[in-house]
C-alpha cells in the first residue's frame, strides 16, 4: 500500500490535483513546451535526419532516440544535445512524436 492509498483511505472526500510535472510524463518521457527542431542534411554524401531542442533529462532523451531507431528500422546516434538519423526521416518522426505529444518544428526543404 504506497502512500497515496493511505491518504485516501484517510480522507476518502478529497480530490488530488495533478501537478505539473505529472502532466508532462507520458510513457517515462517528460514532454516539453517548446518545439523539437526536425531538418534534414547531407553528411559526406549521405542523408541524415537531425533532431534539436529537447531539455528534458538525457536518459529520456537517449529513450526517445532508441525508440525512434526501433520503429524506423534504422541506424543512429545520439550526441550531445541532438538525435541523429541516418536517411530523410522527416514525415515520419514527426507524425510519430506528435502522436507522442510532442510539438515538433520543421526547419529547411
């Protein structure tokens, strides 16, 4: 029995809020406010999918890049503060992180 069992076994007429912090945590990812940064370059040649901006926690962030990886079947990176993708990406990453409640900008092309 955790803790907020207790308090409703304590006091059964009380409504809890949701904090703020409890909003924004879907699926173990904290969703932010500001637009992630989806653009597309070419590196060496190659296409690549870049995403930018999430201030979120790096555990998350390295979740987010894993999942995306699985579900495109693809290869890629983490560095820094950026997801890289190998190919061009873009529809699909940001369909999939906008069904994830992510807000999500397209930048070039």
């Amino acid at each position: 029995m955790d803790l907020k069992d207790q308090l409703k076994n304590l006091f059964p007429d009380h409504q809890v809020e949701e904090s703020e912090d409890e909003k924004q945590e879907e699926n173990g990812i904290w969703l932010q406010d500001d637009p992630i940064i989806c653009k597309y370059e070419k590196r060496k040649g190659k296409p690549i999918t870049i995403l930018e901006g999430y201030n979120g926690a790096d555990s998350d962030f390295k979740k987010l890049a894993k999942e995306l990886k699985t579900k495109l079947s693809v290869g890629g990176s983490v560095k820094g503060d950026t997801i890289i993708i190998q190919g061009d990406f873009r529809d699909k990453i940001m369909e999939l992180l906008k069904n994830k409640g992510f807000k999500v900008k397209r930048v070039g092309g």
